[in-house]
C-alpha cells in the first residue's frame, strides 16, 4: 500500500480506502492480511487481470484514437447506373488516397439506399432522382437522361416522333419499382393519364436490355447504360415528343451523422468527379495509365 501511494502520488490512507470501496461495491475479498502482509486472494487475481486489461485498452485508445479515421471503414451505397459507371473510378482514386480504409460498397435501388442510410447502416449513398426523407442531406451532383428504346424492327423505331399516347397499351420491360428511373417514368406517364403494367420487371439493368434488344418489348433506360447498344444496333432510341426524362444523381447523409474525415474526402471526390462527368470505368483505367 506504501509503494503503492508513492506511485500514485496519494496518501497511504487513500489507498487502503479505494481498496475498501473496491471490495465493498464488488462484493469481493481482494487481499489476504496475513502477518501484517497482504497476499491478493484468487479474486483478486482475477480483478487485476481485468483492471490491467483495462488500463492496457484506455493506453491503446489514446495511442491510436487519432489515427482511426485513416483505418477505419467507410460504407457507401450506389444506385444500378452510378454502381456500374463509376463506382469502379471511384474506389481506384479513393483507396490511393486511403490505402488503410477498409471500404465497403452496397448496390441496391435509390429507395433502399434511402432507407439504409436513414437507419445508420449507410454512411453515404449515391442515388438518383429526388429524395423526400427530410432527415437525410442531399448534395446535388448532376443530371442524367432516360431514354425511350425498341428492339430493331419495332414499328415505332422507324418513326421520327412518337407521341406519348402511342405507348399505352405497348409491352414494356422495367426497372423495379423503387428505381429512380421507373419511377420517374411511372409518373410522368400518369401525368398524362396512362398506367404502365410492365411484363417484366428486373432489377438488373442488363436484362432488362437483354429482353428488349430479344423483341420482348420497350423500356426506358439511362442513356449512359445504352450508349453502345445504341451505337452496335441492338436496340433503337425512339424521339418521344412531350416527354422529358430526367434525373438527379445525388449524395445523401443523414443529417445527424458525423462524417470523418475520409468521409468528407470521398464527398469531395465524387463532386469532382461528377462535375467533369467523370468516364466509366474502363476509361477511367485508360485514364489512370496514362497519367502514370
């Protein structure tokens, strides 16, 4: 108890008292007073491993707290379309900023992403369209545009205008519902008086392609998904007058989440990259040779 009081720079008495109220709060017998010598019991050998292993934590906590944010994890959420197109540059650029961040990425629909990062299991989600929940931050990064398409030899791909009435009652293959591109479609088409019942519903983007471009019906897609589909002919854009389609790709928080600093870093990243409408993935990697 002397050595003990010495070390930590209190009174003898001090020392026999914290021992007292250890015992007491516990319910514990800690020493055995045995010739005026105190010999810890088992219990208390069993208290003191626990107390050091303590002491051993709060050490490592003031030793590496500081250095958490650069080793910690980050979780992101992408939409169909961002996921696709540029995700892939965006983990390559980020993770040479972080090579110690252990980063993991969900792909689902902007409705899901919105849910998940209101209940904490996101950090940050990159979405489309609008996004209604008043507890979340958006941070608008660019538009994009939907398209209208028909397998080839549809009877309206010929067509230089096609009015909005002529697709009711056409098959149609879409996106779930809960993507932002159907329903922005979905909307606009009851704006004016139609309801579309799809005859397929997917939540991959690539079948859905697949299916028009095999004659199953039209569909409405990001313009940036079939972008070379267009260009090799598997499937036609049709001009459909009146109807403008487009979206928002966004990044949203919730409002109450404190972003680290990789957070705010990967943040800035995407602003970057989606004000010079970053490439897709596979020009980003021909960009990323060329500027080694």
């Amino acid at each position: 108890i002397t050595q003990a009081a010495k070390k930590l720079y209190i009174s003898q008495p001090s020392v026999s008292q914290v021992i007292q109220e250890l015992e007491s709060h516990y319910g514990l017998h800690l020493f055995d007073r045995i010739s005026r010598r105190m010999q810890p019991t088992e219990e208390g050998r069993r208290f003191y491993d626990y107390a050091y292993h303590i002491i051993a934590l709060f050490d490592e906590l003031e030793e590496g707290a500081q250095h958490w944010e650069a080793s910690g994890r980050l979780r992101i959420g992408c939409s169909v379309t961002i996921g696709t197109h540029f995700l892939p540059g965006l983990l390559l650029r980020f993770r040479r900023m972080y090579p110690e961040l252990t980063i993991t990425a969900q792909i689902r629909n902007s409705t899901q992403l919105e849910e998940l990062v209101y209940q904490g299991k996101l950090d940050l989600a990159l979405v489309e369209g609008l996004q209604s929940n008043p507890h979340l931050t958006h941070i608008p990064l660019s538009t994009d545009k939907l398209v209208v398409i028909a397998p080839p030899g549809h009877p309206l791909a010929d067509r230089d205008r096609v009015e909005v009435s002529e697709l009711a009652g056409q098959p149609f293959v879409l996106r779930e519902t809960g993507s932002a591109g159907r329903d922005i479609f979905d909307g606009l088409m009851a704006s004016h008086g139609f309801v579309v019942e799809p005859l397929i519903e997917s939540i991959s983007t690539e079948a859905v392609l697949v299916a028009v471009a095999s004659g199953l019906g039209l569909s409405v897609l990001p313009e940036m998904m079939v972008r070379q589909a267009l260009q090799r002919g598997r499937v036609c854009r049709l001009q459909v007058g009146e109807l403008e389609l487009e979206r928002q790709f966004s990044l949203i928080h919730h409002k109450n989440k404190y972003l680290t600093a990789p957070a705010q870093a990967f943040a800035a990243l995407c602003q970057a990259m989606f004000a010079r409408r970053a490439l897709p993935a596979h020009a980003d990697e021909t960009e990323e040779k060329r500027e080694k």
